[in-house]
C-alpha cells in the first residue's frame, strides 16, 4: 500500500521496480445491471469504454513497462467493471484528450484533468476526485509561490499550471513592475521534476498528489515549498451533452456508497482528495 502522511507519500508493500509504486492488488468489483444498462448503446455494442489518457503523470497514471497504471487507471477499472465492460487506454498528447473526445475519437478523457469553468464549456466531466495546486523546491532553496518573480518555474505543458495559474501570477509580477515568471514547460511530468531536481529552474507547480509523489521519489533532493491550494475537481471529460457523464456519475456513487473508492484512494495514498458525493461539472469559480 502506498499511504499518504503528512503530505508525502510513504511507500509500503510497493513495487521496487524504478518507475513504480502501484500496489500489488486491486479491488473486485462487481457488474451493476441497473447502472450498466444506460450505457449508450455504442459503448455496450463494443464492451469497451475508449478512454484518451497523457502519461506519465504519477501517481495517477504512468507506465510500468509496458502497462498503463495508476490511481486514475484503478478507477476507471473499478467503473467499467460496474458498467459490465472493459477500459481501452489509448495514449495521447494532453492537449489533444479534450478534442479528440469532442470528435468521438475517444468515448471520455481521463488524464488528472482539472474540471474548469472554461473547459465546461467545451466538455461536461464526471468529477471523482479533489486536487489542489502544490509547488515544490529544491532542498534548502525557498522558492514563495506567492512571489516567484523572475524565477524559473517548470510545469507540464497545457495543464492548469502552465495554462491559468502560474501565468496569472507572472502577470501580477509584471502589472507591479517586477520581472516575470520564467515558465518552463515540459511535455511530460517527469521532465519536470527532473529539471528541478537537477537544479534547472527554481521551483515546479503541479497537482497535490503528483508533487507529493515527485518529493517521496527524489530521496530528498526536492521539499514542498508551501501549502496545497486553489483546490478543485478532477473530471473525466465527456463530450457535451452525452448521457455518459450521468451513468459515470452513478457508476461512481455506487463505488463510494459501497466503499470501494476510498479503498482504492487508500491504495494509492490519495484518501485527502477523496469525495463524497459524485457530481458532474463541478468547477469551483
């Protein structure tokens, strides 16, 4: 099991294989009929749910050889087990999840992907998890969120950190004439982390729990620099309108009403951003 304390990931009982902290089981989950039979008839047709996924992003999905895994990945198993089907993960850019799933290309996207105002006018999301913002530093070297003007901040391209939150706070830089924020954008998450912990940039943003896997990860050679904030929802984007969204979020409740959510978020160490109640275009703001 891989328990959260204290705002880092404590590993117990994981895998020692480099890239992988995944726990050695999952939860059995069993098919609900009178859940799974309002699944579009597409999606029931075919006995697969197509589900656009960006990796690496750990905790929440990555890959472990040849392996898609993750908390995300346990989830959505859990939830196409209830509907009676089978989640096919097709790998893709981040950017691209949300367009593609407008087009039909993928039936939902499922990347740690922060449910927005904005991006609810695009897509609606089932919202299954709570994640805030969490900066991290190199070990001994402050780095204040607050006041990061003229620092180099690293960030994976197109998330909410590099699209919303750290460029408004270069702009407040900027507006009381200060130098801007540096925003270094990286593809993939773990390039991120690498660049701060080899001294690179100043500091990283990212989701609570992907910051707190990257501190546990480096042994020591990167610190929280700050408290989680600007908390919202993760969402699994479905295409406006679609009647998925709502058997998403039946499909989940069932899961937390049954228990077996919060003992897949136990697994992973991600209980603090556990709901309680499955909602559908959540965004805060």
């Amino acid at each position: 099991m891989c328990v959260l304390t204290g705002g880092a990931l404590i590993l117990t009982g994981c895998s020692n294989t480099e890239d992988s902290g995944a726990p050695v089981s999952k939860e059995t989950v069993e098919k609900v009929d009178s859940i799974a039979s309002t699944l579009p008839d597409k999606i029931k047709s075919s006995g697969k749910l197509v589900v656009g996924v960006n990796i690496p992003y750990q905790p929440n999905e990555w890959k472990d050889g040849d392996k898609i895994v993750g908390f995300d990945v346990d989830l959505m198993d859990a939830i196409a087990s209830v509907l009676g089907v089978k989640a096919d993960y097709v790998e893709s850019a981040f950017d691209k999840i949300i367009p593609a799933t407008q087009a039909g290309t993928y039936d939902l996207g499922m990347s740690s992907i922060t449910d927005t105002k904005e991006r609810e006018q695009q897509v609606d999301f089932a919202n299954y998890f709570i994640a805030g913002v969490q900066w991290a530093q190199p070990k001994g070297k402050a780095i204040d969120p607050n006041n990061a003007c003229g620092k180099r901040v690293a960030v994976q391209a197109t998330t909410y950190e590099h699209t919303e939150e750290v460029p408004a706070k270069s702009a407040k830089c900027v507006a009381e004439g200060k130098a801007p924020i540096d925003i270094k954008a990286f593809d993939e998450q773990s390039a991120a982390t690498n660049a701060l912990i080899l001294g690179q940039v100043d500091g990283m943003s990212a989701d609570s729990p992907v910051t707190a896997y990257a501190i546990k990860q480096s042994e020591g050679k990167i610190e929280e620099a700050g408290p989680v904030f600007e908390s919202q929802p993760y969402g699994w984007a479905v295409a406006k309108g679609s009647p998925l969204a709502g058997v998403l979020q039946k499909a989940l409740q069932h899961l937390i009403d049954n228990g077996q959510y919060k003992k897949i978020c136990e697994n992973w160490g991600v209980q603090e951003g556990a709901i309680t109640k499955a909602s559908i275009n959540g965004a805060v703001g």
